[in-house]
C-alpha cells in the first residue's frame, strides 16, 4: 500500500509534466501557423503593416513633438523675462519689498534689480555698433534726462500665465508707490498677447498631435480587424475541419492573433527607425529656428531598446484587440 501512494504524486508529476509539454508544442504550432498565415495574403500584409506603421509613426512623432514643445517653453522661460519699470528715485527698502513679494508668488523663479546705470550699460554693449544710438544717449546723457529707469526683471517658471504677475502689479501697495507713472511693464499689452499666443499654439499642437494618434489608431485597429476577417473568410473551411475534430477554441483564434502581432512587431521596428532618423536628420534646422530639440533626441537614441519595446507593445496590443475582435464576432468563438 505506501508503494501505491508513493506512485501517485510520481504519477502526476509525470502528468503535468506532459501537459505542460503538449502546452508548449501548441503555442509553438500556434506561432508558427500565425507567421505562415503573415505572408498567405501579401497584399492584405503589406498595408495592414503600412497603416499600422504610420499610425505608430505617429504616435512617436507626438511623444517627441511634445517633449520638444515642453523643452523650447522651458528655454523660453528663461530667456523671456517680464520687466517692471520704476521710478528713478524708489528707495531701497520699497525695491526689497517688492521682490520678497514677488518672489513669494508661486508662477515666478527669479526676480532681478536692474539699476538704470547697469541697464544704461547694458543697452550700450548691446548697440556699441550703432553710432546714432550712442550720440542719442550721451546727449541725453548731457541735458541730466533720464533714459533708462530702474527695472525688475522677472522669470516665470510658466511664460504662458501672466494673470498671476498683471495681478500683482493692480493690487500690490508698495508697488504702486514707486512703479514708473509713464512706462507700462513689458508683459502687459501686446507683448502679453504675443506670450499667450505661444501658449495657445503649444495646446492646439499637442491636442492636434493626440486627435492625430487617435484617429489612426482607429483606422489601424479597422484595417487590421478586416485583414483578420478575411483571413478568416478564406480558410473557413479549414477553420470548420478545426471545430469538428475538436479543436480547442484558443488554438483557433491563435494564429490569428499571432498574425497581428507580428504586424504590430513589423511596424513598430520600422516606426521606430523612421522616427529616430528624421529627428535626427532635422536636428539642425530646428536648432536654426531656437527649438530646443538636443534633450529629446539624446533621450531618444540612449534609451532606443525601451522607445522600441515600448512601441513594439503597442503595436501588439492594437493588433491583440483587433484581432481579438474580429475572431469573436467571425469565428463565433467565446
């Protein structure tokens, strides 16, 4: 009798040993069928990938138009800065105030006090080329008139939110005592409409970018559900010679869904490498025009392997889903 029971768990070992084993043998039958079933239809393969292909082309092109956006608003944020100009004679203790106050707002970075000597210098090393320029502020230079006011220059972490500064300058006490009557700070007006108008710009191109993304992951998702159909069209009586002998369920759908992989596969390593290179290739010409697009290539080409990971998954699972469906709807499976 403990011989019989020793037997037992031996027995099942054995068991489960071969059916993982049959498991296995599936799987492999199910790939291998999916993969012979890629090249049956060429043409059918071909656009399904090429459609798949565009739209992770770009789904990528989005990701890195957006991170170059974010990028160039952060350089701009720190080369654009919002003046306010103040009367020649604000004493000391005014000026601090107003910047501990300014600085204690939670959209500013940085604020600086630009004497009029130090901005009179600045705008001489800026225009030493333009003799008229320079005889126009020796003269005024002569007569005792003031050109250049004191000025505070202040750097918002967010160039596109203004309404936080305009508000200080309406409400704050200290400031309105030594704010300059004549001269209006550079955020108001039209350089405030010219700051809000990048902003706008900006929202309109990444919810474009992510419209773009979506349609076409639609249109992926229907031509590669069609492909699948037809696929499935044309081997129904193979399909039907399956489910009489028995077949189970997920060894049919299998290779259909193996097939949509392999396009998503396809199209994700071709993507990728479309991607990369054209960035790549426009990083001069958009250098040219101020866009900062250095950190997003060198994040792109170091961490490659992932962008690719990352791009083959999503190609897998819109052909996962599509395929998915299409077996379920076609195949009359559950």
């Amino acid at each position: 009798m403990p011989r019989k029971k020793d037997k037992q768990p031996k027995i099942q070992q054995i068991m489960q040993s071969k059916r993982n084993k049959r498991r296995v043998l599936t799987f492999i039958r199910m790939c291998r069928y999916g993969i012979n079933n890629f090249s049956r239809n060429i043409w059918l393969t071909v656009a399904a990938t090429a459609v798949m292909t565009i739209t992770l082309l770009i789904i990528f092109t989005t990701f890195a138009a957006r991170s170059i956006l974010q990028d160039s608003i952060g350089v701009l944020s720190e080369k654009v800065d919002m003046s306010i100009y103040l009367k020649p004679d604000a004493s000391k203790e005014k000026v601090d105030k107003v910047t501990q106050d300014l600085n204690s707002l939670s959209n500013v970075s940085s604020v600086n006090y630009i004497s009029p000597e130090q901005a009179e210098k600045n705008f001489i090393e800026s225009n030493k080329e333009s003799s008229s320029t320079l005889d126009a502020v020796n003269e005024a230079r002569e007569t005792g008139t003031p050109t250049f006011p004191a000025t505070l220059r202040i750097n918002l972490k967010d160039i596109q939110d203004t309404a936080q500064l305009s508000t200080f300058v309406d409400e704050n006490a200290t400031l309105k005592e030594i704010i300059h009557p004549d001269r209006k700070p550079s955020f108001s007006s039209d350089r405030r409409a010219a700051i809000e108008s990048i902003g706008r710009t900006v929202g309109f191109a990444e919810k474009a970018g992510f419209l773009a993304s979506v349609v076409f992951v639609a249109i992926s998702s229907l031509i590669v559900f069609n492909t699948i159909r037809m696929a499935i069209f044309n081997r129904k009586e193979e399909i039907q010679m399956m489910k009489l002998i028995g077949a189970d369920p997920s060894f049919i759908r299998g290779p259909f869904i193996v097939e949509a992989v392999v396009y998503g596969f396809i199209a994700a390593i071709i993507a990728t490498g479309i991607g990369t290179v054209l960035l790549v290739m426009s990083q001069e010409k958009l250098k040219a025009y101020g866009v900062a697009v250095d950190d997003t290539i060198r994040t792109v080409v170091y961490y490659s392997p992932f962008v690719l990971i990352a791009m083959v998954l999503l190609g897998a699972v819109i052909g996962v889903i599509s395929s998915y469906l299409a077996t379920r709807k076609h195949l009359k499976l559950r």
